[in-house]
C-alpha cells in the first residue's frame, strides 16, 4: 500500500505543476493581436 499513496501523491505533485504552468501561462502572457488574411480559392466546377 504506501508504494500507491506514494504514485498517487506524485501523480497530484505533477498535476498541480501542469496546473501551476498553465495557470501562470494563461495569467502572464498576452498574444499579440494582428490582422490576418486568408485566400478563399472559387470551387468553379459545381
């Protein structure tokens, strides 16, 4: 039994760090907005 509590608690140790890194992700980085284009090409065969 202690080798499961010990795989469980690392599993929660490494899932608050993915948490931790995506939170301070979605916290401290802005995308930069810009204009984009894109070519629609003309299906002329329908």
């Amino acid at each position: 039994m202690p080798s499961t509590f010990r795989l469980l608690r690392n599993l929660a140790v490494l899932g608050g760090i993915v948490f931790a890194v995506v939170w301070a992700l979605a916290t401290f980085v802005e995308p930069t907005p810009r204009e984009m284009t894109v070519t629609v090409p003309i299906d002329i065969d329908k």
